[in-house]
C-alpha cells in the first residue's frame, strides 16, 4: 500500500494488529513522503534517511505498544540519535549525551522517532519564520505559514510525512500551528508531561503534548506522555487516566461557555463558527456567551513573563558548554533577552515581572469562576486564517497577537485542544476551535472534541479511510 503515510495512528495500529502491513512498510511510506516532499516544505531538519536493520534493532522496535509507527519530534527535545538545535545556529550540529523523558517513554512504547521537525528558533513566536534554517511551508498551502513555533511538526502531520507528531507549547505553540494546518493539537494542563530535556523557553509555561490527524490519536499519545517524573519537579503526582476510556462518552448535557463573542477583532470570522455551533446543538450540548477578562490584557503579560524566562533560560548558552557563540542568537532572541533582562532588572522588577504575575493571578481566578458553572469554555483558535509568508516581519509582537486568544489559558496553565472546524474554498486554509477544560481535566477535553469531530465531518483522515 502506497498511501500508509496517510493513515492515522488508531488506523496504523489496527492494521499493524490485523497484519494487514508491517512496521516496515508504514516507514517506508513516511520516508519516501519526506524525499520526496521536505525540500520544498522545510519540514525536517534532522530525519533517518536510511530504515533501520530489522535485526532486534532498538529504532525498529515493533514489539511495543507503538508498534514501530514513525513520529515526528518539535528540534527542542533531546534525542541522541538525531541533531538538536532548537532551530538556532547556536546548537547547529549538537547530539546531547542524553534524552528528553518524553522520547524516552516514546521509544519504550515502540515508536520510531524518524525525525526532528522545524520551529522557531528557541520556540521564539508563531510563525516558524524565526528558524535560523529558514521558514516551513503550509501543506494546506505553500504561499502562507504554518503558524509556530511547532509549525515543523504541524506541517509534518498534514502533509502525511509522518504518523502523528510532538510539539510543545508556552503560549499557543501546538494548538495555533495546528489551527492553520487542520488537525488535532493538545496542549495539556502544566506539569502533566515532563519537560525534562526540552530545550526551555518558559519554565512556568512549557507544556509538551501531541499534535495528531484526530482526537483519538491524541488520547492515544497523551497516554505515554503524561506521568509524574522524578526529574522534573513541576511534575504533577496525579494518576494519569485512561484518556481513550473518554472517546466514547457523550458530549450530551455539558455545559459549555463561549468565549470572546464580542470581540471587534472576531467579528469577521465569527459567521464561520455558526456551523460548529449547530453542531454542539444537536450533540446536546448547551453553549452560553460568557463574559471573561479580555484576552488583550495577555498580550503585555505574557510579553513580561515569558521575556523574563527566556533572558534567564538562554543564559546558558555562552558557547563554552553548548555549540557556538552568543553571537550567533538570532535577531528574534536578542531582543526577548534584552526586555527579559530588563524586565527582571533591579529597580523595574517590581513594575513589570511582579506586577505581571498578580495580573496573571487574576487571570487564572477568572477561570476558576467561569468553571463554577461551565464544564467547558470554547472559542476560536487563532483570530483568523494563517498569514503569508513573511508578513510576520510587520508585526513586532506577531506571536502574541496570533496567539491572543490562546495566552489567557496557557498563563492559568490549563489543558486546551484545537480541532478543525472549517476550511476555506479559495485558499484551502482551515479555522480551528479552541476547547479548554479546567486544570488535570484532558479526559473532558477530549470527550467534547471527539464528540464534536465525529459530528461535524469535516476530519479529512476519517473521511478517506475507515
């Protein structure tokens, strides 16, 4: 079967259980997508380019519960086999001595991580246009972005170069690229997936989760990532659920609050919801306006704390322990150190770092309040469809402003997802829908987005195959 790199991972893992393909093949579908296609897409920075012998190799592992279905791994997790240099030209060339927990339960699991996706560099904005290796291409279409800094894994999953994917998110990065390539995005709540050898951007913020062709797959996913990990202390000690056990329950009788209907800046996508709405009507799911903090008043928080985080997290790299020197930091970085380093300095901490933080207090007892009554708060992903490529160059807070709607959940640290919801005739540029839960609540997440996904019909991979 020629068309394996196409399948979805429930779909691989049926197979690969009915015997109707091999490992083998489903890898050999993958890679020969990524010869063929990476070049003009710049998805994959580092890749297998050759299969591994089949002999007991460790990277064939098909005798796991991933059964040897290739992933592609954001270039910000530790991965000994394959280069890792966070798409900065500082770590150019660097194999760490030692792995990410993430890919560690990946390869225990069996998966074949068959490469390292593309991203902005440091995981530095929305756009993947930050790279030091140059910019990913849209799979939906090779004129706009693919949105960031996840935007190389994005790409690989709707481009089919690979089964599913990981990424990860401070504020946005999973669920905003996977906004403008139509598919599943995940962002877990704070400390339910290690960040244990993930290159750090925002150490109060960093969240890695899965970015799949559907809801299933993401549930599939997020059962290997999540766990309490002895080298991470912002770990949580909760017992990871079955996430799958929440595909086949009804989304009937959840209470839902829309966020952000009266928006200016919405105003003009918002007609395109009115379908997904209909939907969760007759899911018999019951969708009030609610009124919360304006997500605008994100923009210049996260601004403060993630700066503040990344002037401290890129300190290490003086080019005395890690590849080349500090001139080699990107445009991009350089200033988010220099905010960073002013925002913490003597006599301005107080009136910026600090007084962030006790706004995003108040951000997150917003939350708490809105999940007094609502089981779930929805609204659009991203404020519209994906730009051209180059036009992030006009915005000097491009990233913030694309992930607006996103900054307010990821400052409270709880668990979101991005489903497709419409794709536009002309451009072929889908829209997705933000779902958020209240925090360690995925399982929830999950139930209405797979519910929604199943109604609405317009999930490609669940349309070409069964």
């Amino acid at each position: 079967m020629s068309d394996l790199n196409k399948l979805t991972l429930k779909q691989a893992l049926t197979g690969l259980a009915n015997k109707k393909f091999s490992a083998r093949e489903v890898q050999s579908a993958v890679l020969e997508q990524i010869k063929s296609k990476n070049d003009d897409l710049n998805i994959y920075l580092d890749y297998h380019q050759e299969l591994p012998v089949e002999d007991g190799a460790e990277l064939f592992n098909s005798s796991g519960l991933l059964s040897g279905i290739p992933i592609a791994v954001k270039d910000n997790y530790l991965t000994k086999d394959l280069v890792t240099t966070a798409a900065s030209n500082v770590l150019r060339g660097y194999r760490p001595q030692y792995e990410s927990t993430v890919i560690g339960k990946m390869r225990k699991a069996g998966a074949y991580l068959i490469g390292k996706t593309n991203m902005d560099a440091w995981a530095h904005g929305s756009s993947t246009e930050t790279s030091d290796f140059g910019p990913v291409k849209n799979p939906r279409n090779p004129d706009y972005m693919p949105g960031g800094s996840s935007g190389g894994s994005a790409a690989a999953v709707a481009a089919d170069l690979c089964i599913a994917a990981l990424g990860t998110e401070t504020a946005g990065s999973i669920r905003q690229p996977s906004a403008w390539t139509g598919l599943v995005g995940l962002k877990p709540t704070y400390g339910r997936v290690s960040r244990y050898g993930i290159v750090a951007m925002g150490s109060s913020l960093d969240s890695p989760g899965p970015m799949t062709k559907t809801v299933e797959d993401a549930a599939i996913l997020l059962n290997f990532m999540a766990g309490r990990d002895a080298c991470d202390s912002t770990t949580s000690p909760l017992p990871v659920e079955d996430y799958t056990s929440y595909l086949d329950q009804p989304a009937s009788g959840l209470k839902i609050g829309l966020m952000y209907s009266d928006m200016e800046e919405l105003k003009d996508i918002w007609p395109l919801y009115k379908p997904a709405l209909a939907v969760l009507a007759d899911l018999g799911v019951k969708v009030e306006p609610v009124k919360s903090m304006d997500p605008r008043y994100a923009i210049p928080l996260y601004a403060v704390i993630q700066r503040g985080e990344v002037s401290s997290n890129l300190a290490r790299y003086d080019g005395y322990r890690y590849g080349q020197g500090r001139d080699q930091m990107g445009a991009e970085a350089k200033r988010r150190i220099m905010i960073g380093t002013y925002t913490l300095s003597k006599g301005y901490e107080a009136k910026t770092y600090v007084k962030a933080q006790q706004v995003r207090t108040m951000f997150i007892q917003d939350f708490d309040k809105l999940f007094t009554e609502y089981d779930l708060l929805i609204a659009p992903t991203s404020p519209g469809f994906a730009l051209k490529l180059g036009e992030s160059a006009k915005y000097p807070y491009f990233g913030e402003l694309m992930d607006m709607l996103l900054e307010p959940s990821s400052m409270a640290g709880l668990p979101g997802i991005n489903v497709p919801v419409h794709f536009d005739q002309e451009t072929n540029l889908p829209l997705g829908l933000n779902i958020v839960a209240p925090a360690f609540k995925e399982g929830r997440l999950i139930q209405l987005a797979n519910a929604f996904e199943k109604a609405a019909g317009i999930n490609q991979w669940l349309k070409g195959q069964e």
